[in-house]
C-alpha cells in the first residue's frame, strides 16, 4: 500500500454535501486560497481507508466568471472535491431560505416560520423550486463524475431530492442518504407543504441512515402515514421497490482528541488555564450560536443555581464558547442580542470587581485550544433543544480521562441514547430542574464521578466516526448485493 503503484483499485465514494470540507478565498483572477473546514463529517471520512473518497459540494463563495470557476476547479482537483457553483439567487432561497429558514427549524421541532405567514406561504413556492433546482445542479456534476461501481452518499436536509434525480438519470447507481439533524415526529413533518415529494425523493435511495432509531421510526411512519406505503422489518417498500432504513450513529475520531492532550502547546494552554482559574470549579458550553442549542435556556439555569447557591458564587464560573452562523438571518442576530443582555444581567448581578461568574466567547476556538478546555473543565453543560447527536459532548468525554468530570447532556440531544447512563439527563426547558442538575454535578462525589465518565468513554472510544463512515457504506453496498438477489429470485 505504501507503494501507490501496487496499491489495489479501492471502490471510490463520492461524498455529496451541501458544503465542500474546505473553504475558498479568491486571491486574485485566477488564484484561489484553500482552507480546511474540519467538521465532524470531514474528520469522520478522513479516517476511511477503505474508499478512494471524492467530494461534491458548495464551495461557500460566489464565483460568476468562467475563469474564477476553471481555477477554482484546479486548484480543488488537487483536494479530492469537485465543486458545484450555486448563483446568489439560488443560495438565497434555497440555502438561507428553504434550508434554513423551513427544513432546519422544522426538523427540531421549532415548527414553520411564524411571522408574517402568508408573506411566506408566497415565497415558499419559490424557495421550494429553488430548492429542487439546487437538487438537480448538484445531481449534474455527479452526473458528470459519477463512474461505473461508484458509491454515492448524499447527507443531510440540503439534499432530500437528491437521490431521486440521481436515480433518475441512472437507477443503477448506488445511493445512500444520511440525515445529520433529526427526523421529527410525523405530525410535525406533515405540517410541511411539500411533505409528500421531500419523503418520496429521499425513498428513491437505496439506503437511509439516522443517527437514532426513533428518528428512523419517526421517518418511516412519515411515509406509511403521509405517502400510504408500507413499512417492513428492513425499512419501506414502495410498489415492490425496498428502501432500507436504519439507524447509524455517529462517533467522533476520540484518538484524535486524547493525543492531543498529550503535546507540550495543549498542556501549555491547560496549565494557563488552571492558573487562570484556580480554586473555581470550571462548567463549560460549546455551541454554534443558534436556537436549537438552547444557550439562553442554560444561562437562565445557570442564574437560577446562582441565585439558590450564594456559597456557590465565587467558587464557580461558566466558559460560554459560541460560535456565531448565519449572522445574516435576523432570527439568529436576535439570538445573539438575547444571549448578550442575558450573560449582561448575570455578571452584573453576581460578578465582583475582580471575577465575574461568565466569560462568553463569540468564536470559534482552534482545535488546541477546544481539547484545553475540556481537559481543565469540571462540568460540561450541553442543553440542546433538539439535536441530532452532538459531537460536543463526545469531545468532551474523549478529553476528561484525568479529570473525570460530569457532562449534563439534554435528553433531546441523539446522543442521550448513547451517553444516557453516564451523564446527567435533563429537559433544557425545565430551567430549574437544570439549575439542581448543576448542584448535583458540582456536589458529585469522585467516585460516582469515575463511574459515570468510565461509562462514556468506553463509548466514545469504541464508536468512532471511521467505523460509522465504514459501517453506512458496506451497509449500502450489502443493500444493493441484497436486492439484486431479490430481483434473481
Ligand atoms: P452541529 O449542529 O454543528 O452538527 P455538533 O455535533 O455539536 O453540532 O458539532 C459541532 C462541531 O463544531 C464540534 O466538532 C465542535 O467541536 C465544533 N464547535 C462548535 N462550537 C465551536 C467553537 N466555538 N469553537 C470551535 N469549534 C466549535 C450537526 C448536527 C449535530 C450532529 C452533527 C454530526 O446538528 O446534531 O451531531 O451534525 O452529525
């Protein structure tokens, strides 16, 4: 293998995902600029040795210009990605829009946009076709790439049609969909206008994957009950036609993480830290800055457990890492501001002139620094309101093998079905409940705390994001050897 020469045909996997794993800054006329966006997804699939990876998706940059696009195509061929160009307009009404704006609040449960709704029943129209024509520009280029024998995975909410234009231009071709948030109950999906031709263009797929099982039984009565097919053991079957459907969640690359721990910056940062924070207990928040991530509802918890805690007071702090998205949507400018005047009243009300009960940060933090702070922190807090796994709380568990602190994890978040019986379960809506689970945490004795964090961290080191990657794909290509044997038969 060492040797590319000798090295044996591996199947290749086109990965499809509505963003490139790295991001583009235009240099000059022709020259582009590089960089890599390590998400949870782009970690998971680097680790995949068994594949010839390539990836199809957005570049994030608007490039009107054949010669910007030729360029940018070069410089990413030396990537492994291929990208597919989206105009403005279209990033417009399907990305912000249809995406954003209506499948990702919907899929957690925070319902259709409210305000002004028949302005967005109009509008929804378009954001729909926009999102089925980004759908079909997508297909296009992997139209274009697509060779004979190929593995085709396409992720997430962004492309829900996208398996059905796939299959249409080639019914052979092997195609999985993965969806990263969760699938909501059926009577939330239901609400959704195009409810019916979302469900049956991700049925065209050979496989589907949820990080849960509920979210795949949620999916599957979706389509018994909305487009009246049947469901089976394996998944649904359509007009004799099996979709498989089943539950792979995801881990994270832990090795990563605890080798970290292990080199002389990281453990320069810790040593800061602990200096830095001496003689308070550290709870931690690690989130991108939106709504589902339930900041608001944690910070209220926290001033509550201030407020019934005074002995409490200067012996504790919250770190408040949050790392602003979709600035431009006025839904998640107001959630800053909201975050802002509240972490404002709780540092007025609780800080001293020397300490203040919340440091929040609006940034993102580099890998190092991340793996410091949960190696020095004493209790994690994630209080999604919904979320499909959250890899925080992996991260956090993979870096606390000396410390062996206490994660109170939402029970709305995947990976409560998981981590369930090491953390703290809570309802992130019940700010008092959570207000005791901090109590509890900070109060718990270091056996009970060893226990609890020897339960987590045999999980997270034994379900990594390499064998969820290898365990969807050879779970798909099982899926097409499966139904081929049917068809014999
Ligand atoms: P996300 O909603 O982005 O992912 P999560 O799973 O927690 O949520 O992953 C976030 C990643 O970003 C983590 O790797 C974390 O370290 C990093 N991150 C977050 N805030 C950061 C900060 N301030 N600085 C640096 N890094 C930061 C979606 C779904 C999740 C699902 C994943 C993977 O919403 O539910 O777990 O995809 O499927």
């Amino acid at each position: 293998w060492e040797n590319p020469d000798v090295r044996p045909t591996r199947q290749r996997l086109l990965v499809v995902a509505n963003r490139l794993p790295v991001s583009a800054v235009r240099k000059g006329e022709d020259s582009w600029l590089l960089e890599i966006n390590a998400g949870g997804l782009v970690t998971a699939l680097l680790g995949v040795k068994e594949f010839e990876t390539r990836w199809i998706g957005w570049a994030g940059v608007n490039v009107p210009d054949e010669v910007g696009q030729k360029a940018l195509t070069k410089a990413l061929a030396e990537k492994r990605c291929i990208p597919v160009f989206l105009d403005e307009e279209i990033v417009h009404q399907y990305y912000n829009g249809y995406c954003n704006n209506i499948l990702w609040p919907l899929f957690h449960y925070l319902g259709l946009p409210q305000e002004d709704r028949l302005a967005t029943t109009r509008s929804f129209q378009s954001q729909f076709a926009a999102y089925k024509k980004a759908n079909q520009m997508f297909a296009d280029v992997v139209n274009k790439h697509y060779e004979e024998g190929d593995v085709v995975w396409c992720h997430d909410y962004h492309l829900m049609f996208l398996p059905k234009c796939l299959k249409e231009h080639n019914s052979k071709m092997k195609v999985g969909w993965f969806l990263h948030t969760p699938f909501p109950s059926s009577e939330i999906h239901k609400t959704l206008p195009s409810r019916s031709e979302l469900l049956d263009a991700v049925i065209a797929a050979d496989l589907v994957g949820f990080h849960t099982y509920d979210y795949a039984r949620h999916f599957v009565s979706a389509c018994t009950r909305i487009l009246g097919i049947e469901a089976t053991p394996e998944g649904v079957e359509d007009q004799g036609r099996l979709t498989r459907v089943a539950a792979f969640p995801i881990g994270i690359d832990s090795e990563r993480f605890i080798r970290a721990l292990g080199v002389p910056e990281v453990q320069k940062h810790v040593k800061e830290l602990k200096e830095r924070f001496a003689g308070r207990k550290v709870m931690l928040g690690v989130d991108r800055l939106d709504m589902i991530k339930g900041i608001p509802q944690k910070l209220l918890a926290f001033e509550q457990f201030l407020e019934e805690n005074p002995n409490w007071r200067d012996k504790v702090v919250l770190l408040q890492i949050a790392v602003p998205t979709r600035t431009d949507v006025p839904e998640y400018q107001k959630l800053s501001s909201q975050v802002h005047e509240i972490v404002g009243r709780i540092n007025g009300r609780f800080g001293t002139l020397t300490a203040v009960p919340i440091h929040h940060l609006d940034r993102s933090l580099d890998f190092q620094a991340l793996c410091a702070l949960y190696a020095v922190t004493d209790v994690a807090l994630v209080t999604s309101l919904r979320d499909g796994m959250n890899l925080v709380s992996y991260e956090f568990v993979a870096c606390q093998d000396s410390k062996k602190g206490v994660l109170i994890l939402s029970e709305f978040a995947g990976a409560a079905q998981s981590l369930g019986a090491g953390a703290i379960l809570v309802n992130p809506w019940n700010v008092t409940e959570v207000a005791a689970a901090i109590g509890q945490a900070l109060n718990m004795p270091a056996e009970e705390r060893e226990k609890r964090h020897r339960h987590n961290f045999e999980h997270v080191s034994s379900h990594t994001a390499q064998q969820w990657a290898e365990f969807f794909v050879s779970e798909l290509n099982d899926t097409i050897i499966e139904a081929q044997q049917r068809i014999r038969k």
